[in-house]
C-alpha cells in the first residue's frame, strides 16, 4: 500500500505546485514509483511544471465518468518511468469532483504506487476538501511572509480536524541575506511560531523559474543548485532518511555578522 | 547602519527590526484565530474580569492590555492590569478605602492573569482564569 501525500499551503503562489512536481520526480528518482495527482480543477498547472502537457489525453473526470479507464488516463514520464500524472480537468470548476471520488482514485493509485502526491489547490473551499479527503499524509508549504504563515496555521488547524496525522512544514523562498539583516523571519522563527515539524528549508532561486520554462523540474538537472539539493533532501526525508539541513547562511556568513550573533547570545 | 549604531550607543536600545515586527504581529494575529473567539465574546469576558479584579484593587485603566497569545499551539489569555492601588476592604466603594487609608496606597507590578492551555475555546464559555495575584 503506498503513502497518499497531500501538499498544501491555504495561500496561492507559495511554491505548492513546484514541490509537487520537485518532490514527486525526485521520489521516482530514489527508484520508488510515483503518481501525482492534479486536485487543482479549473487551474491546472502540474501537467506544465513536468513538462507533460502535450501528452494529456483524459484527466480524472473521464476516469471518475467513466469514459476510460485510471489506467489511460494516466500520463506517464518518459524521463523517469516510475512517475506517473493523473490531470485534473481544466474546462471545469472544483465542484466536479466530491471528496468521496477524490478517496476511489487515490486508494486505486495506492495499490500500484508507493507514492501518490496530491497538489492541493490554494484556498480551504471545496477544491481543498476534495485534495486532503484521501490524505493521511501533509506537506504543508509556506514561505517567511505573514500572510503565508496565517494561511499556514490555518490551514494545519483543518488538517488537524481532519484527521491528517502526519503534518511537516517546508519553508521555501528563504533569502538568507534578509534574514541576516533582520529583514526576514527565518525559517526557525516560522516553525516555532506554526509549531509543526520541520522537513525542508527552500532558498529562494532564479533557477526554479527557468526549470518552470523548460518543463524540466530542478532535480532532474545536471546543474547544482541549492534549491535543487534542498528538495531532493526533502525526498529523503520523506523516505525516512535522517538527512542534516542545508546551511543556508553559509554563503552570507562574514566574520563580522558571525561575531555580532555570538556576542548576541 | 550608522544610524541605527549611534542610537544604540546614546540612547542603548536596539531598533525593532521588520522581522521582530512581524513576529509579534503575527504572534497575536495567530492566537486569535486559533481561538475563533468572537470579539463581542472577548469584549464581554474583558469587561467581567475588570469588574471583578476592580473590586479588589484599582486599575490603572490607561496601561490595561487584554489579547490572546500562543505558543506551542496552545492559546493563553493575557491580560495586563497596572495596579495603582490596593483596597483594604474587599466590595467598599472606592472613595471610602480612600478616605480611611490614605497613606497606605502602593504600586504593584504589573499583575499578569495567565491561563494555559486552553486551545479549542470555539465553542466553550470563556475559560476560567486565575486571579491570584
């Protein structure tokens, strides 16, 4: 039986869809197989960020109509073949589907895969009920910015009614020079204030928009980068794995401001 | 930078910083929505616990601060009330205690009411709190 993973965040923009597809290729590449789930009807964008859009045929309406089967529906990676993508409609609105229908596919996709990824569209409406109906499993994504955290906490106060036991917390676009500066909550500020455990610190990166113009998620690129590292630790972290977190000061760290932080203490 | 360093140095306090700021804002913010107490509910029970707390001491109703804190995803009530003064007998209006103890007035610290632990208050009355002071 596979992990159903919700990931969500109550605000828009905060990076829920790019952890999806990150998240969900770097899975299929520590060799575990993978289905990703679109909840975000009307809106759909996963297919955009793996870069599959040209190869949607039927999305999870057809399935749930029967019109074809989970099977076709499913749109499978050529780079990684352990991953697949079920798409949601994009000429209907997050009604169409009910929380009860959301539960058949991903308990379907649960048989096959070890993974199935939900991408839980912004907002706690119906689109939301509908992402977390199957999830035992939360990832919730926000960024150090006060109006992401609120929608955060919120957000963990309705997974928590729901039953989700598994709640962690990714704090992604952080600018570690910011932070120094005073000018940023850092990512330990935002866990203490949200008080749900820690299992990734994102930096904030140009290169996660050029992966969204290729089709090409981070991880699966030659190039190092930061961000790319972060989240294929998170992957780990997912599995289980102990793995140490990245520091992110590090580059911004100059004798000077670490002086100041040690006469602080 | 220099500013901020020649203000430290005269007057010898640090500037808040944004990230203190939106720390406490957010603090507050958070607290109150965990509780999803309504304001009418939180003006109310504001209101009872001055009436109570005023017939023993006087308030200093200028520093009063009542909000809703939380921590660890436990919500706390905390309410700051100045004390200009003690009365020695409980329930007596207050000009009487003036009238016979004129000399005996003290300033106390300011008394904290804190009640812990109290997460889901939505649909509870208003918690009990503590008033020992």
């Amino acid at each position: 039986m596979g992990r159903i993973i919700v990931i969500t965040s109550g605000k828009g923009g905060v990076g829920k869809t790019t952890c999806s597809a990150n998240l969900g290729m770097a899975l299929a590449k520590l060799n575990h197989s993978v289905a990703l789930i679109d909840a975000d009807f009307g809106l759909r964008n996963l297919d955009l960020l793996l870069g599959l859009e040209n190869r949607v045929v039927y999305t999870a309406l057809e399935v749930l109509a029967g019109q074809c089967r989970l099977e076709q529906a499913l749109v499978k990676d050529k780079r990684l073949h352990d991953l697949v993508l079920l798409p949601a409609a994009q000429n209907r609105n997050k009604d169409a589907v009910t929380p009860e229908q959301m539960k058949q596919l991903a308990y379907a996709l649960t048989k096959k895969y070890d993974f199935v990824l939900i991408d839980c569209p912004a907002g706690i409406e119906m689109g939301f009920q509908n992402a977390i109906a199957a999830a035992d499993e939360a990832l919730i994504v926000t960024t150090p910015e006060i109006s992401a955290v609120r929608d955060a906490d919120r957000v963990v106060g309705l997974l928590e009614a729901h039953h989700v036991k598994t709640i962690n917390l990714i704090v992604n676009r952080i600018r570690p020079a910011m932070v120094q500066a005073n000018d940023m909550m850092s990512v330990q500020d935002v866990q203490e204030i949200l008080a749900v455990p820690l299992i990734g610190m994102i930096p904030d990166d140009e290169q996660v928009i050029v992966a969204t113009n290729r089709g090409e998620p981070l991880v699966l690129s030659d190039n190092f980068s930061l961000s790319g590292m972060a989240l294929l630790n998170i992957a780990q972290r997912i599995e289980g794995k102990d793995i140490d977190f990245l520091d992110l000061d590090a580059p911004y760290d100059t004798l000077f401001s670490r002086l100041k932080r040690f006469f602080k203490r | 930078m220099i500013s901020d360093f020649l203000e430290r140095l005269f007057l010898g306090q640090e500037p808040t910083t944004s990230r203190d700021d939106v720390k406490s804002r957010l603090k507050i913010v958070l607290a109150h929505d965990r509780a999803n107490l309504p304001p009418d509910l939180m003006e109310a029970m504001r209101q009872e616990i001055l009436e109570v707390v005023s017939r023993y001491v006087e308030i200093d109703t200028e520093g009063l601060n009542f909000s809703l804190e939380s921590d660890q995803r436990a919500t706390a009530l905390i309410a700051n009330l100045p004390i200009r003064r003690i009365k020695f007998e409980p329930d007596a209006p207050s000009s009487a205690s003036e009238r016979s103890m004129p000399s005996q007035t003290a300033r106390l610290p300011d008394a904290q009411l804190d009640s812990p632990g109290t997460t889901d208050v939505g649909s509870q009355p208003p918690p009990d709190i503590d008033l020992s002071l």
